[in-house]
C-alpha cells in the first residue's frame, strides 16, 4: 500500500514526502512542477496536472498501479494578490484539481485524504486567537478556494464515506533539509532575509496596531513541525473512529512583524533596519493558532519556536 502525495515536488510537500520515506512508507507523488522542482524528489513520481480534463482517468490509473490507501493533497495555487487578479485559474486549479482527485479516489475505493488548508480560511478574524470554531469568511479567492475545498470533502463524506483531515496551516516558514528550502520568497521571513542580505530595510506595514510594539503579530511554524502534523493526521485517518474535520497548526504563540526583522538581524549578524510603511487595509494586528484541537486529537504539537525557524531559513533563503 503506499500514500500518494500531491504537490510532493514543492516546498511544504517535498518535506512530508521525505518524511513519509523515512519512516519506511512508500510514497508517490504527482506534481505538475508548475512550481516544485524535481530534485526535490527522490522517489516514484509522476508528471500530472490535476487541473487537466485527463486528469481524473489518469489519477485512478496511479492509485490502482501504486496500491494507493491514503491521499496527502498539497498540489496548489497559493499567491493571493495572484488569485484576486486572476480568480479562475485558482478556481480551475485549486477546487477542479480537488474535483478530479476525488472523483479518482472514489472509483478507485481510496477513502482517506489529508488536505492542505490555509488559516486564509478564516479571513480578516476579530479575535487574537482563532480556533476551528471561528466563523470562516475568506477574503480574496485563494482562501475561497480553501474553504470550498474543505466544503467537497464533507460534502465527499456525506456521500460516500470519504475520511478527511484539513490542516488550516497558520504562517509556514524555515526548512527542516537545506535542499527542501522555500525559494519562493513570497513569505515575511524569505522576503526579510533577502532583504537584510542585500542590506535593504525591512518594509513593515504599519507599527501603530494595537500590539505590544505596534507591528502586526503572526503565529510562524516551522516547516518540519507542519510535516510531523501530515504524518499524525494520515496515522489518525487510519482508525477507523479516529477523528475527521479541519484542525489548526500553529505554535499557539506569535511573534511580531519587528520580532522576525530583529531575529533575522541577529542571526545574521547586522544592525536592525526597518521602513515603516503604510498599513495595509484589512490587516489583522493579531492572529494566533489555537492549537488545542491537533494536540487532542492527533497528539501533535510544535517543536520549534521562531529562533530555529529563522535560523533553519538563513542556511538556504539566498538574496
Ligand atoms: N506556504 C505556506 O505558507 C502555506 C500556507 C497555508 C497553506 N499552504 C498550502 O500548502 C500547499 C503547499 O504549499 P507550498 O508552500 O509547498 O507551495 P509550492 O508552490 O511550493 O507547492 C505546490 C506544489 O504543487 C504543484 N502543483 C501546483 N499546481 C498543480 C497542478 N495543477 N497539478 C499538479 N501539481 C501542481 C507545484 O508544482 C508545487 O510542486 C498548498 O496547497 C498551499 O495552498 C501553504
């Protein structure tokens, strides 16, 4: 039996194939490399975009080939300034490629999936620390396409019987292998460390938020700690009681905006620079996992704190 795993060649799913491997599983991925890499893989893997009209054939015929029993669903579109300005490729990619998927796994009797959510699910929140009860209301169409994703596997559920976890990542950063690393720099803690590389300042929008120093508050989770989660939840989908829903991953704990710049400074041995910037609209000042559910119910919880996520980045993230 083996766990495909989709998206396998990106940043964050290249690190739970690994991890998958190294505990003796077999893993295939599928990847359309539209991002992901293929030196990121060293196993069985296969060129596929989920979102093509073929996709749903050729996905059944992996699953029967491989002896699949369990689906860790990563493959995405997830720039979200992108998916405002062109919502129906993130529509086509994000929730047709979930269609495809489970229209395979349910002919091909596959009926576990652990899938990548996003806290963009709960859009701009009130509250500091936000639990899986937290009212959804994404605000651009990336974390609509979360949401919808979440709302086909229940769906999927209810009909035939589909088994599901969502993890509702909160801000993913670092890298637990050097050449696993997140070259996107689409991220705060990418993007500082450029920056601070190049001797740059810091863009830090806005430092009058109704937080400790004025910078707005995030809860950052390293990478490593985010697979270890993919591996609980896949354990969890194997009791045939065990627990289905969305869960949270974060720390429980933010660090601010000036936080990141200061850590990244330190670590690498400069002077703190810093550009304030305007606030931008919507911008929550605070935004913490509880993280409560995934300990409970998959005996998760993170490792980690923002020292060695900024330091695991450093080794990799380059100007
Ligand atoms: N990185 C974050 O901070 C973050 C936060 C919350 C949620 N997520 C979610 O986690 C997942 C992985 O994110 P990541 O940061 O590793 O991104 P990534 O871009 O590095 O990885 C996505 C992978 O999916 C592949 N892919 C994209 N479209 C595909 C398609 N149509 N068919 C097949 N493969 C396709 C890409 O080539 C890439 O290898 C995504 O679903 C993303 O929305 C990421």
């Amino acid at each position: 039996m083996s766990i495909l795993v989709t998206g396998g060649a990106g940043y964050i799913g290249s690190h739970v194939a690994r991890l998958l491997e190294e505990r003796g599983e077999a893993v295939v991925v599928i990847d359309d490399f539209s991002s992901g890499f293929r030196s990121r893989v060293s196993g069985q893997v296969v060129e596929l975009d989920l979102g093509a009209a073929d996709a749903t054939a050729r996905l059944i015929d992996v699953m029967q080939e491989h002896g699949v029993s369990a689906v860790v669903h990563l493959a995405a579109l997830k720039d979200v300034a992108e998916s405002v300005a062109e919502p129906e490729r993130y529509y086509r990619v994000n929730v047709g490629g979930l269609g495809h998927l489970l229209e395979a796994m349910r002919s091909a009797g596959v009926h576990q999936i652990v899938f990548s959510s996003s806290a963009a699910v709960y859009g701009a929140v009130q509250d500091v620390v936000v639990t899986e009860r937290t009212p959804c209301s994404p605000i651009n169409p990336y974390g609509q396409t979360k949401l919808i994703g979440e709302w086909m596997l229940g769906a999927a559920g209810d009909a035939w019987g589909l088994r599901a976890i969502s993890l509702r990542y909160f801000n993913v950063a670092g890298a637990g292998w050097d050449d696993l690393a997140d070259t996107a720099a689409t991220n705060l803690i990418p993007i500082v460390v450029a920056r601070t590389r190049r001797g740059e300042p810091a863009v830090v929008f806005g430092d009058h938020h109704d937080t400790p120093d004025g910078t707005c508050v995030r809860d950052y989770i390293h990478v490593a700690d985010l697979a270890r989660a993919h591996l609980a939840a896949v354990d969890t989908l194997r009791c045939d009681d065990g627990f289905v829903g969305p869960v949270n991953i974060g720390t429980g704990t933010g660090a601010s905006v000036r936080e990141v710049v200061t850590e990244v400074s330190e670590a690498l041995g400069v002077p703190t620079r810093i550009r304030i910037d305007d606030a931008r609209a919507g911008d929550p000042a605070a935004v913490v996992a509880d993280p409560s559910v995934a300990a409970e119910r998959l005996g998760w919880h993170a490792r980690h704190g923002l020292d060695a996520i900024v330091r695991s980045a450093l080794g990799v993230v380059r100007a």
